[in-house]
C-alpha cells in the first residue's frame, strides 16, 4: 500500500477553521477512507516529520480567546524594527540571512521558536491530550505512526496542502528529495507573489516567493485550486524560466486542476455556539454574510461602507462578517469598536466553528464575497451548497467560479455595493439563488488521487 504523507503543521499549530485549514481537514479525511493509500497526517518538527492523528486538527482555540489584531500587528512591528536594527548596525550577508531565515530553516526565528515557543506548545497539548502527545480520546489515528518520528522511503509521496512556506523547511523536503519521496504542492493561490502589497505585515510575501523559488524545480507536480490559478503558476514559471534561461535550468512541472470540494456533513453532530444561535435566530433570512479572514485582500471595507451609507438612511439588514482578525487592518478594527452600528447591526464573530459556518450560511439572506484577488474562493461554492444567494465583486477568479450565479459589484466601489443590495432589498431584482456548479471532497480527493504517481 502507497504511503502518502500530508503535511498539516500550520493548522495543527493554529488551529485555525479558515478556507486553508478546512481544506486541509477535508482532504485528509477523504484520503483516510481510501482503501488504495495508508494517507498519514504529518507535522515537521525539529527538521523531521512527525505523525498525528486528525482529531488533533479539528480541535477549537480556547474558549474566549480572541486576537486583537492591533496587538499583533503591534508585536510584529517591534519585532521587525528589531530586525531592521540589526540589520543596520551589521549589514552584513551571514548576519542578514540568519535573521530573515523562515523558522524552519536554522535561524533567528528558528531559535525562538525551538527554545521558547514549541517547549510551551509541547508541554501544553501533552496535558490536554489523553496518552500523550499525538494521542486524543476518539482520534482517528494512523496505527504505528501516531507520536512517532517519520521514516521515509523511495516512492513514499509528500502532499503539501497546508502553508509549508510558514516554516520554510527548504533542507527537510531537500532530503526527502535524497531519499526518492515524490513532493506534490497543492497551491491555493500564489498572490503573495503577484500582491504582495497584501502582506507585508505578516511576512507571508517575505517567505512565500523564496520558499517557492527554491522548492518549485523539486515538486513532481502543483494541484491548483482553479484553471485561474494554474494560469498564473504556469506564467510566473514561465517568468523562472526566462530568468533561468543563461543558467540553463529549465523549470518543467506539470500543473494540474483539482477544485475544492464543499461538505460540511462530518460536523452535523456538532452544534453550533450559543452565540451564533442566538445570532441567527434573532435575524434569520435577515442578514448579509461575509465569511474568511479579515484582511485587506478581502475588501471588508468596501462592504463597512456601503452598509454604514445604508444603515444611516434608515435600512437595518444586519452585517455579520465570520472570520478571525489578520493583518494590517489596525484601521478597520479600531473602525468596528467605535462604530455606533456594532453589536446593532454589525457582528463580527471570530474563530468560527466549521458548526457556526454552517449555521451562518443556512440564516443568511446572502453571501457578500467582496475580495481583490483570491485562489479559489471557497465560500462562493460553500454558499451554493446551502443554496444560499451571492452578491460578489467582479473579478476574474469570481466569474471562474460563481459565473452567472452571482450578482457583480465593482470591488472597490461601495456605491456599486449599495445599487445592488437596494435592488435586492427594494425587489427590483429576484436574487438568484445560487447553482454555482459544486463538487464534493470525494470528487476533489479523486482528482488528486489520479494525478499521483
């Protein structure tokens, strides 16, 4: 039987319930129902991989723990002028690439995060979990591989659906390569590269585009989220490639298209927070709905815009945007406390459960997706599970995905915004009720399974 390891670290640290993570989950609980391959979760630690049962990555933060996204934003900003002091009293290469190394490779963050942060970590899930680490009451576990360092072998398959790039982990995959492990990438967008404007503070345009550089000659081959994002890897290797070209290393990897899958049938045991309950009750078929992350790709303040314009002249749809705080939003966040709407008509839940998501959809009056650039756009299908309506800004990616299911706006327009919700409230227009074309996790996981070699 073929061994193939998925990489899950990012949301085994996070454990986050956002777009990534829930892919992440969802592939390997379809991969662990196949009978043709022993599919382990994996998460690298100390420059080796190490087993982990699922349960593991689908547990909740704890409760009542919200970040502030001006506090994080505030460390992160200490953290890189220390850097850039550094970096100013010893402008020196050695210097320069020890501090700026991902913490994966040895380096300034890979120090703190051996010597401070993992012990803790460490210590603290050994005592929430019965047996030890790696073991959980009910897991679903890989017998033989759970807690224990990874042995990898010629023809072993790596998946890397996650965020790998977080930690960089360039040497780790490098001797697997050694080994004769065949690494697939599962890309879901590569708009740090292309956007990087969109994360500066965070660090993922700093990280993203070296790891990829260096890894992309190494993978034996890039699922991709959307015929969208295949298009932009293919033209970004291509753009290598002319780079390379006096090098006469020829970047040649083949691109596949594998959509994400929509399902939230695992979770029908799990309820939803009281909090999301009495949220939807009170305003069922009511509210707009806005579902990912909160940063400044996903245009949030388009939408506060509109809706504040909306609510000033007497409307009272309510707004409950479903997502954690992120980066470089210091501004919106201290908009949303002061603002004389929030906890009336505006709500922002944070740290939603797969169980809140779904609730959320079910209440809603529609999906409001107003972001600048995205790989895929998993609540656009998500929504046309539940037959939930979509109002989505006109990009690209949004047309791939939603096509003619969806009412358009311009994405930086609130005006825009605003014409079509009055259409929509006034009963100028019918809102379509969404039949964008979905898929399930199955299908999504087939897809994989037939391009691995």
């Amino acid at each position: 039987m073929k061994k193939l390891y998925v990489e899950c670290t990012q949301t085994w640290e996070s454990k986050n319930h956002c777009g990534i993570s829930r892919v992440v989950r969802n592939i390997l609980l379809e991969g662990m129902e196949d009978e043709e391959y022993q599919v382990i979760p994996m998460i690298i630690r100390y420059g080796a991989g190490y087993g982990i049962s699922y349960s593991e990555l689908n547990v909740k933060k704890e409760e009542g723990f919200v970040r502030s996204s001006k506090l994080y934003d505030y460390l992160t900003e200490v953290y890189l002028s220390f850097l850039a002091v550094i970096a100013a009293v010893f402008p020196f290469g050695a210097v320069l690439r020890f501090i700026y190394k991902p913490k994966g490779e040895f380096g300034l963050l890979y120090l703190i995060n051996v010597l401070f942060l993992l012990p803790v970590r460490t210590v603290r899930a050994y005592l929430k979990k019965e047996g030890g680490f790696g073991r959980a009451a009910n897991s679903k576990v890989v017998e033989g591989f759970v807690g224990e360092k990874l042995r990898f072998y010629a023809d072993d398959i790596v998946l890397l659906p996650d965020c790998p790039w977080a930690a960089g982990n360039v040497s780790f995959y490098k001797s697997l390569l050694a080994s004769g492990v065949k690494i697939y990438m599962y890309c879901h967008d590569i708009i740090p590269i292309s956007h990087p404007n969109y994360f500066f503070k965070n660090g993922a345009s700093n990280s993203y585009k070296p790891w990829f550089d260096e890894m992309v000659d190494s993978f034996s081959g890039i699922f991709c989220v959307s015929q969208y994002t295949a298009s932009r890897v293919d033209q970004y290797m291509k753009i290598l490639n002319s780079s390379r070209c006096l090098q006469k290393k020829v970047i040649d990897v083949p691109v596949f298209v594998s959509k994400l899958g929509v399902a939230f049938e695992q979770d029908d045991d799990d309820e939803p927070g009281n909090v999301v309950k009495e949220l939807v009750s009170k305003s069922s078929g009511e509210f707009y709905l806005m579902v990912g992350t909160i940063e400044v790709r996903k245009n949030h303040i388009t939408v506060l815009n509109a809706f504040e314009v909306l609510w000033d002249l007497g409307y009272t749809m309510p707004l409950y945007i479903a997502g954690s705080w992120g980066w470089s939003v210091d501004n919106l966040y201290e908009r949303v406390l002061a603002s004389k709407y929030k906890d009336i008509y505006l709500f922002i839940i944070n740290d939603a459960s797969d169980a809140d998501i779904k609730h959320l959809y079910r209440g809603a009056r529609s999906l409001v997706f107003s972001s600048h650039s995205e790989g895929f756009g998993l609540p656009l299908v998500e929504s046309a599970y539940y037959h939930l309506p979509v109002i989505a800004s006109d990009t690209e990616i949004n047309r791939e995905v939603a096509g003619s299911s969806a009412q358009y706006f311009d994405v930086d327009d609130s005006f825009s915004l605003i014409k079509v919700i009055l259409d929509v409230e006034n009963g100028e227009v019918k809102q379509k009720v969404s039949n964008i074309k979905t898929i399930s996790w199955n299908d999504s996981w087939l897809k994989i399974k037939h391009y691995l070699i």
